[in-house]
C-alpha cells in the first residue's frame, strides 16, 4: 500500500511554519505599504528643488505653489499608484525666466520622468526592506516566545484559557465596544463637520485654452481650478506657446534626419561607430536629435566631452538625466567641461553609469580611451577661475600616461574638454584621435605623422547650438553639430559630421577617412 504524502502528522508540523509565514507576509506588507505611503524625497527636478511622496491617486500631480494652478497627468499604473511633486525653491530669477526653463525642460522630460521614476522605485525598495526586516522581528520575536513557553506551559495556558472563556468573551466584547468608540469618537466629528472649502475641481487644459490645439502628451493634462488658475491663463498661455515652439522645432530636426539618413555612413560589418557631442550647455532639446543620428549609424558608444551645462549646478541634473535617457541603449564615455566645474556633475554621471574618465586608460567596446575632465571653472557669465592645475599642466600629465603605454596596448582616443589640454600627447604621437569641444565652433580633423604614427585632432562645434554658456531655448543660437567617429579594431577610421541649422534642416557632412 503507497504511503500518503499528505498525513495528519505532517500537516501538525508544517503548520506553525506556514503560520510564521503568513504572519511575516502580513506584517512585512503592512509596514512596507505604510511607510511607503508616508514616505518623501526631496530632489532636483527640471529647475526647482522639488519634495517626491508617492500617493495612491493614480496621478502625477504637480504642486507649483499659491500663484500658478496645479497640475495633474494620469499615470494609468496598477494598484492607482501615482506621485506628487511639490515644487519648492528655484534659483531662476524672475518668474519669466522661471516660466521658460519649465516650458523647454517639459518639451523634452524624459530624463526627469526617469529620474521620478528612479526615486519612486528607491523608496518601493526601501520600504519593501524595512518591511521585510518588521515582519522577520515579529516572527522571530513569537517563534522566541513560542519556544520559551515550551509544551507544558503552553498546554496550562490552553486549559486555562477555556476554563475561563465565557469570562473571555464577556471581556473580548467590552474590548471591542471600547475600541469602536474610540475609532466613532475619532473620525466622527470630522465627518459631521461641514467643509469650509469645497473639494478640489479639476478642470481638462484644454478647456481653459479652448484655442489651442494640444499633442497627446497635453490632452490629458488637468488644471486645478481656482483664482490662480483663471488669473493665470496668460502665464499658462506664455508656458505653453514655448513649449509648443521648441517641440514643434527640435521634433522637426529629429524627423529631418530620417530624410537625411541616406547619407549618413551606417556601421560596416566589423566597424564599430562612435557619436561625439560637446557643448550642449542645458539644451535637451537636442537630444532627441542626436540620438536619431545614433541610431541611424548604429552608433554603440556615446562620446561627450563637457560643458553639459552653464554653470555645474544641481539644478541643472536634467541635462545629464536626459543624456542618459535618450543614450541608455549606449556605452557613455565623457569628461565634464569647464562650466561643468563643482564635481556635482561628474557625479550625476557616474550616478547615470556613464564611464567618467580621470587621466586612467579603460576600455570601452574595444576601444581604449583616456582623458580627464576640464581643471577651469567657469560659472554662468563668470571669469575663469583655475583649478588645481592648468590646461598645459594637464597636458603634460595626460602625455606622460598615454606614452607610458604598451606597444600593444596604445591609447586609441583621448577625450579632453579644451583642446590645450591634448596638445602635448599630439606632439609626441601617443595618441591616435584626440578630440574636444569647448571652442563651439568645429576645428580639423587635422593629421600629421609622429615618429610613423598618424596623429588626429578634432574638436567638435557646440552640439547644443550655444552662442555663449547657455543655450537652453525653443531654438538654436549657433548650428548645432554632432560627429560620427567610426572604429575598425579598435582603431579610428572615419569622421562624419551632422549638422541641424538654425532654419531647421539637417546637414550630413561628407565622410571623412582617416589614415591608419
């Protein structure tokens, strides 16, 4: 006769095991649910310091403060979770200035709706920790108790308990009589109570701009209605023509390069292809673009040397979030420029993966780089101010790393902010590329022949169209030029640029091979 898997002994045994495990889910879910819910971050979103609390609304709610209205997007996430982002401090100094940041940085958020994302989902976990560690005290805490009680004393407390249970149960209902009083007593009055304001009513954007046609992404934009909702429908209307002016303008590049991308060089077969950008000081707006351009030559590694943003503030995080967006299916290689100066963004892209460079050799899909970020610094509109050494001095340093390389094992591409800074490894030949940007205007490629060697240099012009240190806007100050490097064994093969113009349209630059 087959014996039975599932017998009356065995089920004694696994119970009090699956009772520990239920009392460590349910205790663990609880607090997790509870501390999650009442949880807060305060980070940098677009131009302000904002405070994140996950809620449970299913909406994206944006708290901008007593004189602008507030804002809400449905989120459509399960179990109606959602987030509200209470707008805080800003170093914008007037509220025109303040209204164009937020207008151009919502044209492009990609960048901040990942790093929303990213700080919701570090508080899930934190909470889902602190949870789990609750709900393993509580069971460890009974099964401790259970164990000291031992059988006997255990067996004496069961008997005693039903010898006593009619004087339990009378005890057990005065209890629970107690305690709905209490919870009566606590939430009724409020409930009594008459409301001094009505709820809030929420209102579709387009019914308060009934002229504006609105793209997808606004058509389900609510606005709290009230006094600072009608009284500021010219502030809204301002907020929305520059959003509408720089989506309709660098959607317009990104489309362009699709016509164009006939005469981009896609990657061979055993070539590897690289896109430089430089300069981008703040404007997202071109990163959509530049991406389109990757992905039209099969770009594997995203190459940036510096000046992400205008002055290095923490504010200005969503120029590195929405690099890391838009290039998250690349390998980022970058060095911060002189208006990156603070060590806050060198941070950010490290926080964002991206390989920061630091006068060491590494390796990025075959290809060996070395550089190191700008020593200057240079604030919006400030002189420069020296850092612990000089651009020549960091010249001389790099040089002496990159020709204290194997024969082997020689230093492919350097990547410098400032083109003084690659000068001397161009002189003696250590290198074969060396790139830069800083000049905001395109300078080589330029070749010549150390010691046998074929030695390049090329600085790229301002990716973000900037004029001077700042070139967030619905349109572009300068051309705004991306290069394409291409890479066979390692090696440096080609350059291509592309180029949007400031009348919109797409300019490919004719490859341009290099020597081995």
């Amino acid at each position: 006769m087959p014996r039975r898997l599932l017998t009356r002994a065995r089920l004694r045994k696994a119970v009090p095991w699956a009772l520990l495990v239920v009392l460590w889910f349910v205790v663990s879910v609880v607090v997790g649910l509870l501390g999650f819910a009442n949880d807060s971050e305060r980070v940098t979103i677009g131009a302000h310091t904002a405070q994140v609390s996950p809620t449970f609304d299913s909406h994206a709610t944006l708290d901008l403060g007593a004189v602008l209205p507030r804002l809400r997007l449905d989120m459509n996430l399960p179990l109606g979770l959602g987030v509200n982002l209470d707008i805080q401090e800003t170093d914008a100094t007037n509220l025109n200035d303040l209204l164009q940041r937020d207008a151009l940085i919502a044209s492009q958020p990609d960048g901040e709706i990942a790093r929303i994302r990213e700080v919701v989902q570090q508080m899930a976990v934190d909470n889902a920790v602190a949870g789990a560690g609750s709900g393993l005290l509580v069971t460890v805490l009974v099964t401790t108790v259970w164990a000291m009680l031992g059988p006997a004393r255990r067996r004496e407390l069961f008997a005693l308990v039903h010898r006593g249970e009619r004087r339990v149960q009378h005890r057990a209902v005065v209890v629970l009589v107690a305690l709905l009083v209490t919870v009566a007593s606590v939430i009724g009055p409020a409930q009594m109570r008459q409301a001094q304001a009505p709820p809030t009513a929420w209102r579709p954007l387009g019914e308060l701009l009934p002229e504006v046609s609105f793209d997808d992404r606004l058509k389900t934009v609510e606005v709290a209605s009230g006094f600072s909702t009608d009284g500021g429908v010219g502030v809204i209307r301002t907020a929305f023509e520059t959003y509408e002016r720089s989506t309709e303008f660098y959607g317009q590049l990104r489309d362009r390069v699709s016509r164009v991308g006939g005469r981009i060089r896609p990657a061979g077969e055993g070539e590897t292809v690289a896109l430089l950008v430089s300069d981008r000081h703040d404007n997202i707006g071109m990163d959509p673009f530049a991406a389109e351009v990757a992905k039209v030559a099969g770009a594997k590694i995203l190459i940036d040397a510096g000046d992400d943003t205008s002055s290095g503030q923490s504010w200005e995080a969503f120029s590195i979030n929405s690099l890391a967006q838009h290039f998250k299916d690349l390998k980022v290689v970058a060095v911060a420029g002189n208006h990156d100066s603070g060590g806050f963004v060198e941070e950010t892209m490290r926080r964002n993966k991206f390989t920061v460079l630091d006068s060491k050799p590494v390796e990025v899909e075959g290809i060996r780089f070395l550089g190191d970020s700008d020593p200057t610094r240079t604030g919006l509109g400030s002189a420069d101010t020296p850092g612990d050494e000089t651009t020549g001095e960091q010249s001389t340093r790099l040089a002496d790393v990159a020709c204290a390389q194997a024969e082997d094992e020689p230093i492919s591409t350097m990547v410098v902010h400032d083109p003084s800074s690659y000068q001397e490894t161009a002189a003696r030949g250590c290198a074969s590329l060396l790139v830069s940007g800083h000049l905001h205007r395109q300078v080589g490629p330029d070749t010549k022949t150390v010691d046998g060697r074929s030695v390049t240099t090329y600085t790229n012009g301002t990716t973000g169209g900037a004029a001077y240190a700042f070139a967030l806007g619905y349109t572009l100050r300068r051309p705004g030029e991306v290069t394409l490097i291409t890479y066979a064994d390692g090696q440096p093969t080609g350059l291509q640029t592309v180029t949007a113009e400031l009348t919109g349209e797409v300019t490919v630059g004719t490859y341009r091979p290099l020597p081995a």
